[in-house]
C-alpha cells in the first residue's frame, strides 16, 4: 500500500478513528435516528448508500464518553461490583430497529448522551426531546421483549465542554414506543422525495449528515442550497406567501413576547444577579439574569480613529448577504431600465 505523507491533525484522526469503527459503518436504520431527520430516516430506510462521510468531532468525543463508561462498568463487573447479568454496550432489536444500549442493571435501563451546556441549559427546563425518549423507550421495549424487567429510565447528561452533569429519570411509558412505531410508519410509507428535510443546510446536522449531498442535490447553482425546494414546487406565489406569513407571525410573537416579558418583570426580585421565582400553576421556574454587559463603544471608536487620521477597520464578509422584501407590485414598473 502506498504511504502518503500528507499531513494529519488530531482532528483528522479522531474522524478516521470513528470512520474505521464497526457502529460507524452501520448502514441500517438505528433507535438513534428515531424521531430525528425523517428524510434522513427515509435514506437509511430505503437502504440508500451514503454520499458523505458523516460525523463530527462531537461526536467522537461523545464516543469516547461512551467508551470509557463502559470500559469502567466492565471492570466493575468483573470485580463483582455490579452484578454479572447487567448488560453494558448490548445490542437489542424492537421492530426490526437495532439499538445499541449503554447500561442495563435490572430493573433499570441508563442511556449516557454527551451535549454542550448551552443545550444542557434549555434540557434542564424543557426535559429530554422527543427523539431521547423514543430512542430509550425503544431499548426499553426491547428488553421487556427479551422478558426482562425495565421499571426505570436514566438519562445521564454530560457536557462536553463543563463536565456539569443532569440526570433525567422516568418510568417506561409504552405510549412512546406506540408513537415512535407510528413515526416510522409515517416516513417508510412517505415518498423519498416528498419527506420533510427537518434541519437546514448549514446546522451542524446537515453539515455531518452521511446524506447531505443527495438531499440537497438539484438546488439552483450558486443560489442557497435551499432553492432545491423551490425547484421542487416552483409555485412563486405560495413561497412568497409563506415568507410574509412567516415575517407577520414572527412579528406578532416578538410583540407577544415584550408583553409577557414586561409582565413578569412585576415578579422579579433582583436588581442584580440571578434569581429563580417559582410560578404557582405553572410546571416551570422563571429565571431571572441581570447583568451590564460591556458593549463596544462604535461612536468613539469612530472618533478616536478619525481624531488619529485613520479609518475604522473593517471586514468585508466573504459571503454575500441576501436580502428578500415584499414590495408593492408597482415598484416594478418604477424599477430603472438595465
Ligand atoms: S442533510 Fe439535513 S435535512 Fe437532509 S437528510 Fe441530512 S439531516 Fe436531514
């Protein structure tokens, strides 16, 4: 084989360690994917190759999480600390969906989920998405299938960047299981080219989705990668609807939300700092942070630069912005001849 010398940072070989791992190279529809992309579920579904290589250093680094957890959980097994019928880094089947489930020790099933702790933040108020309680639910479901005992349901979740964890448990509610089936039904009997594409273009899903490039393929060249759906369903007038509507309930929602803001500012306690104030009623906290953040100063700034002779340094963006308005049909007639 031929060497090549062409240079490797950590990053590259981290991404090469996850390539060359058997899980990555699972081309199956898996309990990880549920209620996650559907056009995503709906390649892996149908069994289409992947177009891309996928993956994420996040994703390694959750990997390796993972790894380790486990390499842990073995020993203490082996030890006689934890009992030898536990199951670490097992393999279940529901539906015809494989899954692989971090611990099992009966009568409790724990899934380990590595995120940041900005998305640590928002878990904590808003409890696991959907997607983590299918997925749980389904080994959940496996392993009853199997005739074992699953009473409770752990997620530990650690951020990468903080080590903070938060623990979610809960009691196995067939009801998730029905409706994650029911998801799948949903998508294998939904066209491939009509499914939704549930992320955009240039979120970190998208970016490391082993299927970007099919997905997005047939956009207008050099236009968004979006216009593939313009292409798809050329109807000018719908799309153009859909922004104003889209711009009026956004509107709508920011007023909505000064209103509510405004109101509740008759609870605040604070002046300074953060204070938690529980809502009678209502099954959240509000959480209130007051700070005086320091902001650049563009006025004198200016006035330095131009008091020394000199002008504002500035950055031309590499990517040009794209501005969309609706403007009254006669403006066309009042446009300048090329
Ligand atoms: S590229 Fe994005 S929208 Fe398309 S299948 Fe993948 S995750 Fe879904």
């Amino acid at each position: 084989m031929a060497t090549t010398t062409a240079p490797r940072t950590t990053a590259d070989l981290l991404l090469e360690w996850d390539r060359r791992r058997p899980r990555s190279q699972q081309s199956a529809f898996g309990m990880s994917e549920l209620g996650e992309c559907r056009r995503r579920a709906g390649y892996r579904l149908a069994g289409i190759a992947p177009t891309n290589i996928g993956g994420s250093l996040q994703a390694v680094m959750g990997t390796g999480i993972h790894d380790a957890a486990a390499s842990a959980l073995r020993d203490l097994q082996t030890e006689g600390l934890i009992p030898a019928d536990a199951l670490i880094e097992h393999e279940v089947s529901f539906a015809g969906i494989l899954g692989h489930l971090d611990m099992y020790i009966d009568p409790e099933l724990t899934d380990i989920k590595t995120t940041s702790a900005r998305w640590l933040a928002k878990l904590k108020v808003q409890g696991p998405p959907t997607s983590h309680l299918w997925q749980t639910h389904g080994y959940a479901a496996a392993l009853i299938a199997e005739g074992r005992k699953v009473s409770r349901i752990v997620i530990d979740y650690l951020a990468r960047d903080t080590g903070e964890q938060w623990r979610w448990t809960g009691r196995f509610d067939p009801q998730h299981v029905r409706d994650a089936l029911d998801w799948v039904t949903e998508v294998r009997s939904t066209p491939l080219d009509e499914l939704a594409r549930d992320h955009h273009p240039d979120s970190a899903w998208c970016q490391h989705c082993p299927f970007r490039d099919l997905c997005w393929e047939g956009a207008v060249a050099d236009r968004d990668p979006r216009s593939v759906l313009f292409v798809e369903d050329p109807d000018a007038a719908e799309w153009a609807r859909k922004l104003e509507d889209a711009r009026d309930r956004k509107k709508a929602a920011e007023a909505d939300e000064k209103t509510a803001k405004g109101a509740l500012d008759a609870l605040r306690p604070n002046s300074v700092g953060v204070e938690l104030v529980a809502v009678p009623g209502y099954d959240k906290a509000l959480k209130y942070t007051v700070s005086f953040p320091e902001r650049l100063d563009g006025e004198q700034v200016r006035k330095d630069y131009a008091a020394a002779g000199r002008p504002v340094p500035v950055k031309k963006s590499d990517k040009g912005e794209v501005k969309v308005e609706l403007v009254e049909a006669d403006a066309l007639a009042a446009r300048p001849t090329p």
